[in-house]
C-alpha cells in the first residue's frame, strides 16, 4: 500500500467520522436552511463528474463518466425539489374562509318585490 493511498483513505474516514458527528448534532428547526446550503453545494457534485468526463478514455470510461454526470445532476435537481416542499411546510396557510363572507348564497337583487 502506497503512502498516498494510506493518507487518501485515511482523509476519508475522518471525513466520515467527522461529518457523522456534525450532522448527528444539527437540532431539527435547523435542518431545513442546513439542507439548502448544502444542496447550493452539491454543484462541486457536477464539477467533478464534468472533471471525470474530461478524463475518460475508451466506452468504458465514457459509460462510467456519463453515469457520474447523470448521477450528479440528479442529485442537484431532487435535493432543490426535496428542499422546495420542506420549506413549503413552513409557509403560513391563508384563513379559511368565514360563513359571513360568503356570497355565494346570496341572490341578486333583481328590482322589486311585491
């Protein structure tokens, strides 16, 4: 095992153990705007599918790399579609209507009555 690999898989489970911790710890009035700002992140997603693509050499390489652009894109667009029905939920609902201001029922006045 190279070094590098050693310190690359090492860089990973930090990251991991790291980022468990962080999330485990976020309270659930915050998870929504947290939620957004990582979606506006998720572009470094595309970037390097983009930078993958650049790269790819033979069908096999342009199957892997047309995945990853995919993938990323998919991953951009539902977390905004998730994001946008969370945020939903927060939008104050307009009163019901009251049974005075129903006109409706009314009928017009059409001249006079006998």
């Amino acid at each position: 095992m190279s070094i590098e690999l050693l310190f690359d898989i090492t860089t990973f489970v930090l990251a991991v153990l790291v980022g468990f911790e962080v999330i485990s710890k976020v309270p659930a009035t915050l998870h929504t705007p947290l939620m957004s700002g990582a979606n506006s992140i998720h572009g470094v997603v595309v970037i390097g599918a983009l930078l993958v693509t650049s790269t790819a050499r033979g069908p096999f390489g342009y199957t892997i790399a047309f995945f990853a652009v995919a993938l990323a894109g998919m991953n951009v667009v539902g977390g905004y579609a998730v994001t946008d029905r969370m945020l939903e939920m927060f939008k104050a609902k307009p009163p019901p209507p009251t049974p005075d201001s129903d006109t409706s029922s009314e009928l017009p006045s059409g001249g006079e009555t006998s």
